[in-house]
C-alpha cells in the first residue's frame, strides 16, 4: 500500500485546476473511508451479507 501522504498527493494532482477546497477535502475523505476499509478487511472485521440482512430488517 502507498503511503497516505502520497496517494493523496496523487490524487489531488488529478483533480483540474479548477478544483475548489470542497472538491478536495471530499476527495482526502474517500480516499481515508476506502483505506480505513481495506484495513478492517485485513483484519478481518467483515460483515455477512446475512447478518447485514438482518440488521436492516431492523430498521
């Protein structure tokens, strides 16, 4: 895995020029939600699409 610092300077670098800090924060914010995902699948805290299921029965 790239470090963070360097993913969100490539990804920022994608943005056009145009790009407002909005539009960067919310791009900084996905990328940390989809690291923060891969790091619980590593760890193996999942999720069952049954026991998801469920908990939205719940609702």
């Amino acid at each position: 895995m790239i470090p963070a610092k360097q993913e969100a300077l490539e990804s920022i670098r994608k943005l056009p020029d145009d790009a407002d800090m909005e539009e960067i924060m919310y791009r900084l914010y996905v990328i940390d939600k989809i690291r923060k995902g891969q790091d619980a699948v590593n760890q193996g805290q999942l999720t069952t699409s049954e026991a998801l299921m469920r908990e939205i029965e719940k609702w």
